[in-house]
C-alpha cells in the first residue's frame, strides 16, 4: 500500500479495508481508526456480522469415512 496510512480519507481507508482485514494486520493499530469513529464503527460492525456469519456455519471435521472414500476412490482412478 503506499502513501501516509495517518492521512487517509475514509473513503480510501474503506476502499483498502478488505485487504488490511485480509493481511491480519491488527487493524486496532492503524492510524486511521485512532482519530476515525465512523470507520472504527464499520469496522467493529463488520467484525460482528463475520462472527455471526461463523456461528451460522461452524466448522465440522468430516468423519474419517468421508477421507477413506475419498482415497479409494482417486486409487480407483490411477
């Protein structure tokens, strides 16, 4: 990213959001929340609508069958 991260506008601090998000930089850090209430409130907005999104479809482990299927059927293959 280029340029001084303090003097951002919202606009271009939005437009870069999913990328800053998506790099796992602590986003909590950046200049630009320090001295932005809006975006420090889209921001946390955003965080509670993924954590929503991952209670909707929490992460199951498939049963071991499901691996053994699999590998049998690409051994059938070769």
């Amino acid at each position: 990213m280029n340029g001084d991260r303090s003097t951002l506008s919202c606009a271009e601090f939005q437009a870069q959001m999913a990328e800053l998000i998506g790099s796992g930089e602590d986003l909590a850090e950046h200049p630009h929340l320090k001295d932005c209430d809006g975006c420090r409130a889209l921001l946390a907005d955003l965080q509670t609508i993924a954590d929503a999104a991952r209670q909707l479809f929490p992460s199951v482990e498939p049963p071991d069958e499901v691996w053994e299927h699999i590998e049998s059927a690409i051994k059938q293959k070769q």
